[in-house]
C-alpha cells in the first residue's frame, strides 16, 4: 500500500469564476479557472504550479461567511 503524500495548503483569492494563488516554492503567479458552477463552489482545489509543477491544495474563500450579512447596505432609513 502507498502512503498519500500531504501537499502544502495556500490560500488563494476568488474573483469571479478565476481563483489566483501565489506558488510557495517559486512565487509564481497562477490561475485556475472554473469551468462549472460545481468546481466553482468548491472549497479546496488541487492545483499545479504552471512554472515549477509543483502541486498544492489551494483554499478559496466562501461566498458567504454568514448567511445573514449582505454586503449591500440596506436603504430603508426614514429621512427626516
């Protein structure tokens, strides 16, 4: 039986469907970008550095943190 090797988790930025994270033995710059909404949801990735070919668990951010928050302000103050 073979030992799973552990990869190095790094936190990686969501912007749209393109998730970007920074290679932690080059300092490259990378992207992933999601194909479905299913992969877009995820929380973890699996990701291959496109310079070094290291490999990484990449953790993208939430949506939502908290179901309840909206990040848009509410407008429903009387003016006096």
């Amino acid at each position: 039986m073979t030992s799973q090797s552990t990869k190095p988790e790094i936190s990686g930025t969501r912007s749209g469907y393109v998730i970007r994270f920074t290679c932690p033995i080059c300092a490259a710059e990378n992207t992933i970008v999601s194909k479905t909404p299913k992969d877009h949801y995820k929380e973890t990735h699996d990701a291959t550095c496109s310079k070094c070919r290291k490999r990484s668990r990449v953790l993208t951010p939430r949506w939502a943190n908290n179901p309840g928050y909206s990040p848009v302000r509410s407008y429903t103050q009387v003016r006096t």
